[in-house]
C-alpha cells in the first residue's frame, strides 16, 4: 500500500457527513475485482462503488437488469480485498429488494458476507419503507434517483430526468422522504444542474452527482469510462482522462484531482 493510503482516514458514514459540512468533495468510481480496486484505494478514492453495471461492462448484456445477487455478492467480495481506506458499496440488483425482507435478507448478504459497508438501491418515495427497515436493521443505504436503470424499459431509454417542474418537484420531494426514512446518502444520476444543485443544498446527507451538477457533494464514474476501455456509446457525462495520463493509476489520481478541486464535471458534462 503507498503512504498516501496508509495516513488517509477512513472513510465511514460519519466521515461522509463531515466531507459535506466542511464542503469537501466526495471522489467515487466503480470497480469489480480487487487489483483496480487497489488502484482506486492507492489513488484517494473515497467510495467504491460495486455497480450493476458490470452487467454491461464484465458481462456484456445491453442493460443492467440481468444482474443477479450471486454476480454482486462475488465482485464485491473480490473488491473488498483490494481495500483498506476507502466505503464499499454494493447495488442491489434487479428484483432482489421487491418486499422489505427480501431486501433485509439481500441486503445481509452483501454486508455480512461480501464486505460491503452500505448498500444502494434505485426508487423514490415507494422504497422509504424499504430504507427505513435496512436502517433499522443497521445497514446504510444510498438511495439513487433522476435516471434510474433499472427502470429503463418503463421510462423509454437512457434519457435525463426531471426537466418537467412536476417531475422536479417529485424528486425533491422523494429526495427530502429518503432522507427522513434513514439514506444516509443520495446519487442523482442525469438530472439538470439547477435542480442537482436545489437538491444538494435542501439535503442533510451527501449527495453524489453522475451528469448533475458540481455543486454536488462528490462525483461518480464508471471506472471503464475515464480509463477509456468502456464500449458502445458513452453518455455526456462521462470523461476519458486516460488521454492526458501516462498509466492507469495516473488517470484514476487525475480524476480525484478533477473532482476534489471542482474542475470536474464542467459544462460539457452536465445537463441544463
């Protein structure tokens, strides 16, 4: 492990909520196996994020709705090893959290036997009971709203979400619900920069943007999208800065720098 690592804190739900009030920036990314998960733990990422989006970019598949618990639990055990400093967490795949228990029971799962810190889970005001039960039951929850991917067949495509004023007031108002049901984080993923910046600042809880805003608390990548290895066509909001580094771990460093001093996302990745 370098220095730099061993004399960072660790990063807890209590450090997050310090990063916000203190208004320093929250740097994620995703990873699946344990080597780039070192990678990111020797770079200063602050939470790693096991997304189901492995499905599209280990897998293959079109969407990431073909993502079973086994696939997650596996990844985020193999990106536990790779850590030391940094929050784990895990998606909760399609179908894996329909009724309360079933989300407790999964949920365990990824804590207890993946290594998981938290886990995260698409919805709105319809998954407060839900959350309200994993914190309850002591498991951390990051709530996820704007484009949700798992919803991509119901809402038509990958397209951004809440430039309606209803569908606006709809996401501040699911965001201020999660909130009080016990998330103790927020990602907003495609959502116009003016309602991004509304949400982050009517929050208590962090909230990390992904196509938002750089008024957010932190940022969030896929990890094959800033190393430039992703296929198929990438959204706006992602960034390769493999083009200006000399080596992998030097892109994932020069993405925490972006992020930390507010260079990333700029206007060409964000939406209006």
């Amino acid at each position: 492990m370098s220095t730099q690592t061993d004399t960072r804190k660790k990063v807890t739900v209590r450090r997050l909520a310090e990063m916000k009030k203190s208004q320093e920036k929250i740097a994620c990314l995703t990873a699946y196996d344990a080597s780039f998960a070192q990678l990111l733990e020797n770079s200063g990422v602050d939470i790693v994020l096991v997304g189901d989006s492995l499905g599209m970019v280990i897998q293959g598949e079109e969407t990431t709705l073909p993502v079973s618990v086994d696939d997650m639990l596996y990844h985020t055990q193999c990106v536990a090893k790779g850590l030391d400093n940094a929050l784990l967490i895990t998606d909760m795949p399609f179908l894996s959290f329909t009724t309360v228990e079933e989300a407790v029971f999964n949920a365990g799962l990824f804590m207890k036997q993946g290594g998981a810190h938290m886990v995260k889970l698409e919805g709105g005001a319809d998954q407060a009971d839900t959350v309200s039960a994993l914190n309850k039951n002591g498991i951390p929850v990051c709530a996820h709203l704007g484009l949700q991917p798992q919803y991509i067949h119901k809402i038509g495509g990958y397209r951004v979400q809440g430039r309606e004023a209803g569908m606006a007031d709809k996401m501040l108002a699911d965001a201020l619900i999660l909130q009080a049901a016990g998330a103790d984080l927020m990602i907003l993923e495609c959502v116009p920069e003016s309602l991004a910046s509304k949400i982050t600042a009517a929050l208590d809880i962090p909230v990390i943007g992904i196509g938002a805003s750089v008024d957010c608390d932190g940022q969030i990548l896929v990890l094959y999208d800033i190393l430039d290895i992703s296929f198929g066509l990438r959204p706006k909001f992602s960034k390769s800065f493999m083009s200006t580094s000399n080596s992998i771990e030097n892109a994932i460093q020069q993405y925490v720098t972006a992020v930390k001093s507010g260079d990333f996302p700029s206007a060409d990745h964000v939406f209006n």
